[in-house]
C-alpha cells in the first residue's frame, strides 16, 4: 500500500525586516532568499520547498507589507495578497525588539480574513537581542488574538527546528506539489544570481541608493577553462546613483562583485568570473512596464 502524502503552502509575512528571509533560509537549511540589514531587501514572492520523508512544505516568503510609495511599493503590497489567497498555515514574524508599529496593524489586519480558516502562527523573532520579550510578544498578539503566539530567534537552529516540526505537523493529506529531489527553490538560476548580487549591493550602499537598485542577469556561459562566466546589469534610476554605485576609481563596484562571486563560489562550488555593469533607468520603480521589464512581474499598473 502506497504511503500517505502530507503537503500544503505556508506563507511567511511580516512588516520589512522583521528576519522573514532569515528564518525560511534557516528553516530549509540552505540560503535561497537575499538577507541584508536593510528594510525591504526581499522583493518578490519566492518559494521554498521543504520535502521530509512523506511532508511537503512549499514556504512563501513575502515582502515585507508597507504603505506603498511607488508601483514598486504595490507590486510588493500585491505579493503578499496574492501569497496570503491560498495557504494551508501562515507565519507571521515580529522582531520582539520593538513594540508594534502601523506595519504591524497592517499585517493583523491583512491577516484577519484568514482567521478561522486556516492556524496563524505569530513568531516574535529576534528572541536573543529583546530586552523585554514577553512583553512586546503579548503587544502583538493583542492586534490579533486568534493567532497561536511563540517565540524564538530565527538564528537557532534548536527553536527553528521546532517550528518547523509544528509546521510539517499542520499539513492537510495531499499529494507533493514538487518531486522530492527538487531543489529547494522555484528561482531560476539567473534571478537567484541576481538576487545575490543586489543583495551585496545592498549591504554595501546607502541612504536611497539601495532602494534605486535592480539587477538583471544578462548572460550565463561556461568557459573552456572551467570557469562559469556570468554577466549581470545593475540598474539605478538616476547618473548620480549609477556615480555611487561605480565609487571613486570603479572601487565601490568591485567591492559589490567580489563579495557576490565569493558567495556564488561557495554555493556553487567552482570558479566564477563575475561582470558587472550600472545603467540608468530613470524612475523604474514609478513606471509597471519597467517593472515587468526588469522581472518585477504581476497584475500591477
């Protein structure tokens, strides 16, 4: 007799920077979704597929619900709807740090026609950095009650581990969405590439210029040396952002590449000659053709 299957989407939200990606990287135990410090680093929908033994998780991390300035801010606001329309659980993460903001109310409110239909985890993340957890935890859970409130740090694997247990313990009876042996992403190649190098780029800009970035993988080819040749367009919206970018003497540029071929060379496990390029695309984030363009692609505009 065929064993049972168990399998079901569990959507990860939260307001920006939170530890939302954090958590599903931990929670596969491979990096797929980009980290930085910066608020709003995660800019898509992406799916994680966790597969143990006969359970299958697909985790939709989200960005992070905010009021929107431009169509970019939309198209964000959008991904997380479209997220939150079909889901088997949800995880709602919170940095215990600090008490709830109007992002917060935000997401209860986003999250208050779920109630009754489908468990609402509320994670208050950021555990061992909180001076008063238990505090800030009962804030939040007080904007939406039926929630099923806990809390740990997205860093530990122990409590992570528990989480997912829970998580893979909530699955309805169904067959795999994925073949077990898929990998533990839906990205393709290019836009986790991508993904890396903004995210290195993130880390490393500042004040507005982080938010202005985009980044296109152009070219991918193997070289006959061995090496995988990879060629990627960062694009900003005005000439004194592309000038910040570059930095003085092309330094900043090289520093972005490095740190993203290093991080490539790890995951991937051979040597990669990364090419980076700046162009203008003035006010990409204001214009939805733009966006589809540059791979930002939903029912926006």
């Amino acid at each position: 007799m065929e064993e049972k299957t168990y399998s079901g989407f569990v959507a990860i939200v939260g307001k920006p920077n939170v530890g939302k990606s954090t958590l599903l990287n931990n929670l596969l135990g491979v990096k797929v979704a980009p980290i930085s410090p910066r608020p709003q680093t995660t800019r898509k929908r992406l799916r994680g597929i966790l597969t143990e033994g006969n359970r299958q998780i697909v985790f939709v991390d989200t960005p992070g619900l905010h009021k929107p300035v431009d169509a970019l801010g939309e198209f964000m606001d959008q991904e997380v709807y479209e997220a939150l329309s079909d889901v088997n659980a949800v995880v709602w993460v919170v940095d215990l740090r600090h008490p709830p903001t109007p992002e917060d109310e935000l997401v209860a409110k986003a999250l208050k026609p779920l109630v009754g239909k489908v468990p609402i985890l509320l994670v208050g993340n950021k555990l061992d950095a909180a001076k008063y957890p238990e505090e800030a935890l009962k804030a939040y859970h007080a904007l939406l009650p039926e929630a099923e409130a806990r809390m740990l740090s997205a860093l530990d694997e122990r409590q992570v581990a528990g989480l997912k247990a829970e998580l893979l313990a909530l699955l309805p009876e169904g067959p795999f969405f994925y073949p077990e042996d898929f990998a533990k992403s839906d990205q393709d190649f290019g836009e986790w590439v991508a993904e890396i190098i903004r995210e290195e780029a993130m880390k490393r800009l500042w004040h507005e210029v982080p938010y202005a970035v985009a980044v296109k993988t152009e070219e991918v080819a193997e070289r006959e040396n061995g090496v995988l040749y990879i060629k990627a367009l960062l694009y900003v919206e005005r000439p004194s952002q592309k000038a910040i970018v570059i930095g003085e003497g092309g330094r900043k540029l090289k520093e972005i590449g490095q740190a993203a071929r290093k991080q490539l060379e790890i995951f991937l496990n051979r040597k990669i000659y990364l090419d980076l390029l700046v162009k203008v695309y003035p006010d990409w984030r204001k214009d939805p053709e733009a966006l589809r363009e540059l791979g930002y692609r939903s029912s926006i505009g």
